[in-house]
C-alpha cells in the first residue's frame, strides 16, 4: 500500500471529536453521580439503629474510609487504564487501600478470636450482601462503563477490573450504613468477598464492555 493512500484511508470520513477531559475531572463527575445514587440506596433500606454509636468507633471509620479511598482509586486507575499515556503506577494504585480495608478487617477477627476463642470466628451464611452490594454499585458501574467508553479502549480488562472495584467498594461503603454486620469474618468472606467476585466478573467483561474501535484499514480491506 502506498503512503498516500494509507493517508487516505485513514482521513477518510473524518469528524470533529471533544478532546478527552482530564482524568481528575472524570473522576469528579464518577463521585457527583454515584455518591446520590448509593446515598438513595442507602435512603430506601433504612440507617442503622446503631450507626449514631458506630460512628464514633475507630475502626468503623476506617473500614469505611479504606472502603471509599478503595472506589475513589479503583475510579482513578480504571479511568488511567482506558488511556495509553498514563504509567503503569497508576493501575495499581487500588492495592494500598484495599490492603488497609483487609488489615483493618483482619484486626478485628484477630481481637475476636482473643476475646472469643474459635467462637468468635464463626462463618454463617448472609444472603444479603451479594444483592445489596450488587443494588449499591450498579449506578456506579454504569456511569463507569459510559466514561470507559468515551475516553479510550485501551487495557480494556484491567480497567473493567478496576471500575468493577470501585463500584462494589462504594456498594460496600453504603451498605454498611444500614446493614448490621456480623463479626469481621463475615464482612471479610460475604462483603470483601463480593467486592472480589465483581471485580472479577468486570475483567473478564472487559472485552465484551469495551469492544476496541474499528479499524480503517480493517474496513477498506473487507
């Protein structure tokens, strides 16, 4: 093929196109239609009895703000992932909140087996974190996939995995405003395990949510 018609082909039929805004500002927009959706989410089940008392303890808040930082980051790395000018750093940058939010969480099933012996780490079956997760993190994952779609294609799978962790860690996040938990083992298996088990399923969605644009000259060839 000559250059001149490889030039062709690729300026043919050309629009106008919005420059992509900058990551930081798509994450703004991520937080500014999420938060009220979960926050209605959270309207419509009901606070907690408890939740003026858990407020105020230390390790509630922080599970709660290692499970915020873990969506705001998981936003910021899918939006970084679907760009092929961002570093590599960038994508990972999910891990260190998510570690702290697993800590935290180990901290206390630790603290329970002192108190309680094998008792305190007693696995039973909570049906309702799987659905509420999925009912809190479903306007978020939309909004995430329409901004995906918009500013790029690229590692389509890392960055579904990254937007599927933001949308269940902010699920989660909401979640623990009306749903009392059980012990930390609990919140551990049913909720960080559903957080784990969307992520999943975004990445191997990856291909399918984020089909790569077609080509001009896989066009001109058919």
């Amino acid at each position: 093929m000559k250059t001149e018609q490889l030039i062709a082909i690729l300026s043919r039929d050309l629009t106008p196109v919005r420059p992509i805004a900058p990551v930081g500002r798509r994450v703004l927009l991520w937080l500014a239609l999420s938060l009220p959706a979960a926050a209605l989410v959270t309207w419509h089940a009901g606070l907690r009895p408890d939740l003026a008392a858990r407020l105020i303890e230390p390790h509630f808040l922080l599970t709660e703000a290692a499970a915020l930082l873990t969506a705001l980051t998981g936003a910021y790395a899918a939006l970084c992932a679907g760009l092929p000018d961002q570093p590599r750093w960038k994508l990972w940058l999910p891990l260190a909140p998510f570690a702290l939010w697993l800590a935290t969480l180990g901290q206390q099933c630790w603290d329970s087996f002192l108190r309680l012996g094998p008792a305190g780490l007693t696995l039973t079956t909570d049906t309702m974190c799987l659905p509420a997760i999925a009912e809190g993190g479903l306007v978020p994952a939309i909004v995430i996939v329409i901004l995906l779609r918009r500013g790029g294609w690229f590692r389509a799978s890392h960055a579904c995995l990254c937007g599927g962790l933001a949308a269940a860690a902010l699920g989660t996040a909401a979640l623990n405003l009306y749903h009392i938990e059980d012990a930390a083992i609990m919140v551990i298996v049913w909720q960080l395990g559903a957080v784990a088990l969307f992520s999943l399923i975004a990445a191997l969605l990856g291909r399918v949510v984020l089909p790569p644009p077609a080509s001009p000259l896989a066009a001109e060839k058919n």
